[in-house]
C-alpha cells in the first residue's frame, strides 16, 4: 500500500513568544488533520519562536489518489499558514513500501 509523507517547514516572522508560535503550530496541526484525515506531528522541539516543522502521514491503496491529496494538502497548508501570517515551504514523497501491485512481498531476487 502507497504511503506518503509531507515536511512543512514553517516560518512565523511575527510571533514573540512560544505562546504566539504554538498558535500558529496548533492551528495548522488540527485544520490539516481535520480536513484531510491525516497524521500530523510537529518533528522538531520549540528551540527557536520563528520556525517549525510538522509531518504528515497518509496511506491509501491508490498512488494516484494518494499523490493529489498530497498536493491538495499542499496547497491548503500553504493557504492557511498565509492566513495565520506565517510562510511554508513542503515537501513530500511516496515511501517504498517493499510490496508489489498484488500486495505480495517483493522476492529480494
């Protein structure tokens, strides 16, 4: 089964405090895990008030489903962060998932 993972690399110029970063962490973890049925986790610990990373997790059986709800993911993120006053950039990838289309392992030769 197809999985992919997305990095979001956020940088919130304005925020001041850990309270104002959480915020803006926050706010784009639930409307992203909410509005697609994904996973989310900020990957790095608040060492610094401007700039985050979160993941996201998502699996399905179609690999073309899969790539365009990553690219819808994408899109929204980037909307939202604009709206909480922070800018992204993201990444993603399809993870090899050692299975072939029967969903059989792979023999190793």
């Amino acid at each position: 089964m197809p999985v992919a993972v997305m990095i979001l690399e956020i940088r919130i110029e304005h925020a001041h405090s850990l309270k104002d970063r959480r915020q803006v962490v926050r706010s784009l973890k639930d409307k992203l895990a909410h509005g697609f049925n994904v996973s989310v986790a900020e990957l790095d610990e608040a060492l610094t008030w401007q700039s985050a990373t979160l993941g996201i997790a998502a699996i399905s059986r179609s690999r073309d489903y899969l790539g365009g709800q990553m690219r819808e993911i994408e899109s929204a993120a980037v909307r939202i962060a604009g709206g909480l006053g922070a800018e992204l950039t993201a990444s993603w990838e399809f993870l090899d998932d050692g299975l072939d289309g029967d969903g059989l392992e792979d023999s190793p030769g």
